[in-house]
C-alpha cells in the first residue's frame, strides 16, 4: 500500500501524516509513507486545498485533516 500526504509543512499537513502513521500502528500494517510537499508533484493529483492524502493512487481527502478512525475507514476500502 502507498501513502501520500501532500502539503508544504503547515500543522494541518503535518499532523495528517502524523494520523496516518498513528492509524497505520493501531491496524498493525506496513505501508510506503510519502510526504509530497513540491507544489508540481501536488498539482498532478489535481489537490488545490491542503493538506490532501492519496492512498493508492487515488486522492482521498483534501482540505481536511482527517481523525485517525477517518484514515482506517479509508484504508480498509483500499485493502
């Protein structure tokens, strides 16, 4: 599984990632965690508010910091 969190360093950004990682421990699973935080690589996902979390491939959220239950909900549709 491949996880993104994109945003430029705000604490909205960074305590999204921190959830994602917190979520992932609570489900006991293993994923590829990625911080995208270069503006280029975040208009590809087509992402215009921050921060945006792209699990898969697919963006999920944006413009929300998701609650780690909001992430497991996610994840699990992905698994």
């Amino acid at each position: 599984m491949e996880i993104k969190v994109l945003g430029m360093g705000c604490s909205r950004c960074n305590q999204l990632e921190q959830n994602v990682f917190n979520a992932l421990a609570e489900m006991d699973l293993a994923a590829d965690v990625e911080k995208v935080e270069d503006v280029k690589k975040i208009m590809e996902y087509k992402v215009m508010a921050m921060p945006g979390l792209v699990i898969n491939g697919k963006v999920k959220s944006a413009g929300r910091e998701l609650k780690p239950e909001e992430i497991k909900r996610l994840i699990r549709e992905e698994i």
